[in-house]
C-alpha cells in the first residue's frame, strides 16, 4: 500500500511548512477537486477560486490542521463547503428565489432538449456517446450528480460521500438509486432520438 | 463468484456490484471468462449488463466540464505562491496590526515626513555621485557631466558627481581600467582629474589611458599633455604623447617615463589586446582581470614563454583559443578553473 502511505507523508510534509509539498499537493488533487466542483457549479472561475481558497487556509492554518486519514474526502470536505458559502454570497447578491434550494446552488448547466439535438448533430460518433452521458448527468438534481460522480468517478465509499456531503449514508443510496434511474431514461430518450434522426437521414 | 447470484440482477445492482464495476474498469481474463460463462448460461441478462456496462465506463470517464488545461494549473499555482508568501512575511497580522493603531502609526508617520524632508533637501542640494561598474568581458561607454568620453575595461569601476559646474574642477575617482577623451575647458581653465589610489592625472584636454590594477597605475597619454601627481610624493611629472609611465604607492619609485607603441595600451578598445613579446605570466594575468577567471599552469617554465598575440576580451572561449594555439598548449577547463599543460 504505498499510495496511502506517500499521501500521509506528503500531508505531514505540507503540515510542517514545506512548500515542495504545497506544490505537489496542489498536482496531485487539483483535477479531481476540480472534476468534483463541477457537480455543485458550472462556474468554473468559482471552483477554480475556491480550490485556491481551499489550499491557502489550510496552508495558514496547517499547526491546527488534524492528521488525516482520508485526505482525498478531507480536501473534498473543505472544498464543498467554500463553493456553497460562494454560491450563497452569490446567489443573496443577486436576490434570486427559488423553490429548490439545491437547484440554484447548482450553478447553469442549460442543456434543453434542443441544445442535445444541435449537441448531437455537430459531435461525431465516438464523442457523442460521451457528450450525452455528460449531458445527462448535467440534467441530474444537484446532489444526485454529486453523489454519482463521487461513487463512480472518484470511487468514494459510502462512509466517505455521507461525509463529505453531510447526510446519512441511506440518504446516499437513495440519491444513487434515482441518479440511476435518471440516467438511464435520458440516455433510452437520446438513443431514441439518434434512431429517428438515422431513419429519417437515411429515407 | 457465483453466477446464480446474477441472475436477477438490475442494473442498478450491477453498478453496486465491486467484481463488476472491476471488471469493467480492470478487464482481467479470468474475470472475460466468468462474464462469458454467465450470459451463456442466463441470456435474459444481456441488455442489463450491457446497459450497467456502458453505465460505468461512461460514469468513471465523464466529467461534467473539461478538465483544468496546464495554463490555468500554472496560474492558480501563481496565484497562490504570492498568497502563501506575502503571509511568511507577515506571521501574525493582528497583533502587529493592532499595535500600529495605538503607537506605531504617528511615529511611522513622523518617520515618513522626516525622509521626504531628507530627501529633498538631498536632491536639491548634495551631488549625487554616480558610480559605474563594469563585469567581467563588459564594456561600457560613458560621457561625463562636461562631454568627455570614457570607455571603461571590463572589471573596473569608475565614480563622478552627477553635476558638476561651470568653475570647480572636474574629477573622476577610477579603480581598473579606463579611455579618456577629454574636453578642452580652455575658456574657463577647469583641470580634469582622474583619480586612482596611486596617483592623480591632471589634464586640460587630452586622450589618455589609465590602468589601476595590479597594485600600480599606468598611464598612457595618446594626444595632448598631462600632469601626474604621485601618491606620497612632491614632485610631479609632465608626460608627452606616446610616453608610458607605471606608478605604484606602495614602493613609491619616481618612474621612468617610456616611450611605446600605443597600440599595446589602448588596444582593449578595438576589443583585443595585443601583446608583444610578452611572456605568458603576463598575458594570464591580464586574462584574469578581464574574464575573472583562474588558470593553474602545471609546468612553470611555461610562464617565461613569450609571444606576440592578440586575445579578444568579449569572448573568452576564442581568447583561452588564441592563447593555446600560440604557444602549442593545451588548455582544458575545470569549473572555473582552466589547466594550461
């Protein structure tokens, strides 16, 4: 077991002032904090400023910082709660009421039926299996995007999702199972939809 | 792994499955195998596993947005290196920052005022002496506050003040080696002075050279006249165009004055120096000043060895080059230290 190993160490060395191991710390957890910030927002600049935020604190604060077991969901941890603190601000700035109070946290990610369609007609082939999939899990609640990307993506327990996200661990499965679910009905509607643009390409 | 347990199996159950999502993720053969074994044996499950299949390949690759490109990686890392070192700078703002309200502040304020007032007064009245160093293998052209011309070697240093009126004489303090061509205050009588720790050279308009290295001063006057005024001695000593003289502090020799090929002092000027008949000893040396670097000579009869040469002082490699083809050695480099053999 090296990995969990060389992540202790490079987390000591970061605690102790080292600044190899900011650096390397940031290489090694920018993407998949970045790949998770695009579940909560499609802002890209707030998850960006965010994960900055995220480092610095940490790095100011590192003699209270824990030893952490887990440091993947710990740095998932702190960044979720500096995106909703940043939506937040936002979103009391801008005034705006909303009945789901997770949909607006959400960030855009405006993908109507007519965006798929053009989405369809301009991507080839092989990229279009991806883009649709991208698509709809774009069209997914907020926390239930969150919580398949987390399992499927990141490859997270559910010990550790009920963590990061602050929920029970049967509240996960449910999120999952509905993702699921989700998932699966807008992939059948768009390979519904490619049939039909086949059939009527080809008569 | 038992494939009876598969047999009902959603797709729901199948992304929760770990042997599945390993398969799909790993690919091992023997897991291609039990995969295979199983459909043939329930058939009914082929859409199921297909689905659950496309589901988790489609679900470990797919992001929501394309990743961070290295540009933004880079600028983020930026960004955050100034953050975290402005705050090494200051360890602990707060308390600091609360003891500047109650007392640092009006004395910081005094502070500032004081300086301004300094300064000003500096600016308005004190000459400001200007200094101008040149590194090893650099030249550098300078024109004096009255129009004169220097050219300074490399290695040396020359220091003036920034304004210099119309009735003192004009000085210039100089340590290495310099080019003079200075202007003729004929109206006024003004003496230009150049200054060394051996010796002071006194001119009204002339074209000279001054070298200050090796614990005495040479100088080498081209054109026009000029004065010397010895370091720890009372007489002084007029030159003539084409004369050498070498001066040192320390032994305190009235010089002989020399007549030379001007073309030997001056010749740094054209970017090589030229030597003639002179022994090795001598030409590392002036290498040395020039280049800063070091030379060790493994056989010392070497150093008498003489030679007629020219050694480019912009560029060390042809001079080191020049060096080892005139007198057949070889020179190999070592760190900063070059070994003649």
């Amino acid at each position: 077991m090296e990995r969990p190993l060389s992540e202790t160490m490079l987390w000591d060395s970061f605690r102790s002032g080292n600044e190899d191991a900011f650096v390397r710390l940031f290489h090694l957890y920018s993407d998949p904090l970045f790949y998770y910030g695009c579940t909560i927002t499609a802002d890209r600049e707030l998850i960006k400023d965010s994960i900055q935020e995220l480092l610095c604190d940490l790095w100011e604060r590192r003699q209270e910082c824990p030893a952490v077991q887990k440091l993947k969901a710990f740095l998932f941890t702190g960044l979720r709660r500096i995106i909703l603190r940043r939506l937040q601000a936002n979103r009391r700035y801008l005034a705006r009421e909303d009945e789901d109070a997770f949909a607006t946290q959400t960030g855009e990610y405006p993908v109507g039926d007519e965006s798929i369609e053009a989405a369809i007609i301009r991507q080839e082939t092989s990229e279009l299996s991806r883009q649709r999939l991208r698509t709809a899990i774009g069209n997914l609640p907020a926390r239930q995007r969150e919580a398949i990307h987390l399992r499927y993506y990141q490859g997270m327990s559910y010990e550790e999702m009920a963590r990061i996200m602050e929920v029970k661990k049967g509240t996960i499965g449910r999120f999952i199972v509905q993702a699921i679910e989700g998932l699966r009905r807008a992939m059948d509607q768009i390979l519904l939809f490619c049939l039909l643009l086949l059939t009527y390409l080809l008569s | 792994m038992n494939a009876n347990k598969y047999a009902n199996y959603s797709v729901q159950d199948f992304l929760e499955d770990d042997d599945f999502r390993r398969w799909v993720m790993q690919s091992q053969k023997e897991d291609d195998d039990f995969w295979a074994d199983f459909l043939i044996q329930y058939p009914e499950q082929k859409d199921t596993m297909a689905s659950a299949r496309t589901l988790v390949e489609g679900l470990s690759q797919t992001t929501l947005q394309d990743g961070l490109n290295p540009d933004e990686k880079q600028e983020m890392l930026t960004r955050m290196q100034a953050r975290i070192r402005r705050q090494n700078e200051k360890p602990n703002p707060l308390r600091i920052r609360h003891r500047r309200q109650l007392y640092r502040q009006p004395l910081a304020i005094a502070a500032s005022i004081l300086l301004l007032i300094l300064a000003g007064w500096w600016l308005l009245s004190g000459p400001a002496t200007i200094t101008v160093t040149t590194a090893y293998g650099q030249r550098q052209s300078i024109t004096l506050p009255d129009g004169s011309q220097v050219e300074l070697n490399a290695n040396s240093t020359l220091e003036y003040e920034s304004n210099w009126t119309a009735t003192e004489d004009r000085r210039v303090w100089l340590t290495g080696e310099a080019f003079f061509e200075v202007e003729k205050k004929t109206e006024t009588g003004q003496k230009f002075q150049v200054i060394t720790e051996d010796l002071t050279v006194e001119v009204l308009g002339t074209v000279f050279n001054v070298n200050s290295r090796h614990q005495e001063t040479e100088v080498f006057l081209e054109e026009g006249s000029i004065r010397l005024e010895l370091e720890g001695l009372e007489e002084k000593l007029l030159m003539e165009p084409g004369e050498m003289v070498a001066y040192s502090e320390h032994n305190k020799q009235l010089p002989a004055k020399k007549q030379v090929q001007a073309q030997l002092h001056t010749s740094w000027m054209d970017n090589f120096l030229f030597f003639e008949n002179a022994p090795l000893r001598q030409i590392l040396e002036e290498v040395k000043d020039i280049y800063g670097v070091g030379f060790e000579v493994a056989d010392t009869s070497h150093y008498s060895r003489t030679m007629d040469t020219a050694i480019p002082i912009e560029n060390l490699d042809q001079a080191i080059d020049a060096i080892g083809k005139t007198l057949n050695l070889d020179i190999r480099k070592l760190g900063d230290t070059y070994i003649v053999e």
